[in-house]
C-alpha cells in the first residue's frame, strides 16, 4: 500500500489545534474531511506533532496511507478546492514504505514573533509587546537552552509525557529588517513538548524585561517544576516552519495512477 507525504501549512486562528477533537474544529479533522469527500472513502492522516489551539504552520508535514496508488496532482488540485482557506496542502508526493511523518522526523524547528509596533498584515501572527525587550538579554538567557536537558520546567502540567529530555540546537532570537520593532525568536530540537515554546518565549521575555536574570533559565531547568518558569506567550505568534527528515526516509518514486 502506497504512502503519500503532505506538506502543509496553516492559520491556526480558526483551528483548535492539529489533533482530532470530538467537538471542536481541528486542522487534522478538516484535512481528513476533504480526502474522504476527495476520494469517497474514509481515510486517516498521521502529522509531525500536534499544534496547539491558535499555533499556526508553514512547514507542518503529513502521511496517509492508500490502499491503492493515486493521481497526486488530482489529488492536490482536489484538496485546494474543498479545503478553507486558512489551511493549504502545498504538495503531496508518494514516498518510501514505511515512512512515518512523527517517527521518522529528526528535528523540528518553531519561529515565534514579536512586535512592538504595530503591523495590520502581523496582527493574526505577531504578538504586539511595548516596551520591546532587550534582545541582548534574551539571547544571553536562550543559550542556557542548548543542549540535552530535561524540560519538565517548560512543559504544561496536564501533560502525561513522561519522558521529558529533548535536544536543543538553536535558540536564537533576531530582528527582523523590514519590520521596525519585530523581534523573531527561532528554536529547533529533535522533539518538544505540550506548550514548550510558548513557555520558553514567555520567560525570556521576563528575561528581557529585567523580571528574571539571564542566567536563570539554567536554574529554572534544573529545577524541573513548570512554576518556576514564566508564563506562556500567546499562541497567535508561534508558528511550526520545518520539520527535518533522513534523506532516504522521505523519499521515494511515484507510482502509477
């Protein structure tokens, strides 16, 4: 049975998260909605990881297995025409047996934003913060990040993970040139954690506000108690821009409609 990847991307305002929900609209719901109409068969579609309600995607990867081959094209083309707006499915393309949009993923990388300007276009995907904070501090505190640690401290406390060691890489905060005032915060890992971003940029933002010392993050992770962190930054300012797979495990040639 053929395994096809999606790469999709999405305005999470509208949507309660990625994961199917019983009673709210949800991005993984729609998708599998428009291939079941598509395709007049039920079908089922596996992601990278869940978004959060209000988290956007512009790098979200998917797979679905078929019981036969498909014209992707068609499919494509069908999918832009039953699916709303704020969700795109920007390709789809048959790939290896066996690959896994969650388990084969190496690393995934988020991007926050934040202004303190106003933008009208940014308003649905940068959170407005005056005064701005200082980015300096904010940098000196995200380095703390990097490396294998347990971030329980940075994890929603409904969360039943119970591993909670992840890999950090990147941690870095920018400015943005064509935007007075923005500020873009950039952390990849080999995998994160219910709500681990938003904790994450919401206590640097303490850091950067003179709140917290840059050098408190180490202790807030050694502490692995998530009220020892700050608050969570809004959700409309998060976004899911790339998810990294082993070149072999993505891809693969198509078969014949």
């Amino acid at each position: 049975m053929p395994t096809y990847r999606l790469d999709i991307e999405y305005l999470g305002t509208d949507w309660h998260g990625w994961q199917i929900q019983p009673s709210h609209p949800t991005v993984q719901g729609a998708l599998e909605t428009a291939l079941q109409t598509a395709l007049r068969h039920p079908v089922s579609i596996v992601g990278s990881g869940r978004t959060d309600t209000g988290v956007h995607a512009s790098g979200q990867v998917a797979h679905v297995i078929f019981d036969q081959p498909v014209d992707d094209q068609r499919l494509l083309a069908s999918l832009r025409g039953l699916l709303p707006r704020s969700i795109a499915v920007r390709s789809i393309r048959c790939v290896a047996d066996g690959f896994h949009a969650r388990f084969d993923a190496r690393s995934r990388q988020y991007r926050y934003r934040l202004g303190s300007l106003p933008f009208a276009i940014d308003e649905a995907i940068r959170w407005y913060l005056r005064p701005a904070p200082d980015l300096d501090r904010m940098n000196e505190g995200a380095q703390f990040l990097l490396g294998r640690h347990d971030f329980s401290s940075f994890c929603r406390t409904q969360s039943e993970t119970v591993n909670r060691v992840c890999a950090v890489n990147t941690a870095q905060w920018y400015r943005v040139p064509e935007r007075d005032g923005a500020l873009d915060f950039v952390i990849r890992a080999d995998r994160f954690l219910h709500g681990m971003v938003r904790a994450i940029v919401g206590t640097l933002v303490e850091v950067g506000q003179g709140k917290r010392a840059p050098e408190s993050i180490a202790t807030i992770l050694a502490a692995a108690n998530r009220i020892e962190a700050g608050f969570a930054a809004p959700p409309h300012g998060l976004m899911l821009e790339h998810v990294a797979y082993p070149d072999h495990s993505s891809t693969g040639s198509n078969h014949p409609a």
